[in-house]
C-alpha cells in the first residue's frame, strides 16, 4: 500500500476530487495548510500599506491505496490540479506498512 499526498491550489480542490473518484478511489483526506515553494510568497497592498504574505494558502490531499492504483491516482491528481503556473503543488508518496480500521479491527488492505 501507498499514501500519496498532494499540496495543491485551493480552486482545485474540487476537480481533483472529481478525477480521483472517476479511477476508483473510495475516500480521501483533506487539510488545509500554508506555506511556499519557489514563488516565496508576494507582496500586497492594503489600506496603502504593503507587506508580505509569506505563506500562500494550499490545500493538502492525502489518500492511502493499493499499489496498483498509485500510478491512476498520481495521474489524476497531476491532471486535474495543473494550470500551468508557479505553484501548482506537489504529489508526494510514500509506502504505508500497515493500515487498521478501528471500529472493526480490519487490517491491511481490508481497512482501506
């Protein structure tokens, strides 16, 4: 099994929920987070002074899968979050060893 974790735009957010239940998937996670990559922020103006918003709203996705379904997933989540700009995100995955439902004690790919 596999988590794959997206940090996307805000907006997307719901084309990418979209896209990754067309290819099957069951549920996901979201949080909503902030930070920066290489667009470091920028600079606004308000009520005629200007500072710096260091840290740009995103929103995280995170979905645990078989691993037959990552490369489906990756691909749905690249698809539907690109615009093309500085910012788009990043799809990050990891491996899962063990996974446990808790209200019915399952585990492994039965608790996903």
């Amino acid at each position: 099994m596999k988590k794959v974790e997206a940090i996307i735009k805000p907006f997307k957010l719901d084309e990418v929920k979209e896209a990754l239940q067309e290819v099957g998937l069951q549920g996901i996670t979201v949080i909503e987070a902030k930070g920066f990559g290489r667009q470091k922020g920028h600079t606004e103006l308000y009520r005629g002074a200007e500072y710096v918003v260091d840290f740009l709203p995103k929103v995280k996705i995170e979905v645990v899968i078989p691993d037959e379904m990552v490369e489906a997933a990756i691909e749905a989540i690249r698809k539907a979050a690109q615009t093309g700009r500085i910012g788009d995100g990043k799809i990050f995955v990891t491996n899962v060893e063990e996974v446990i439902r808790i209200r019915t004690g399952e585990t492994g790919a039965d608790a996903v």
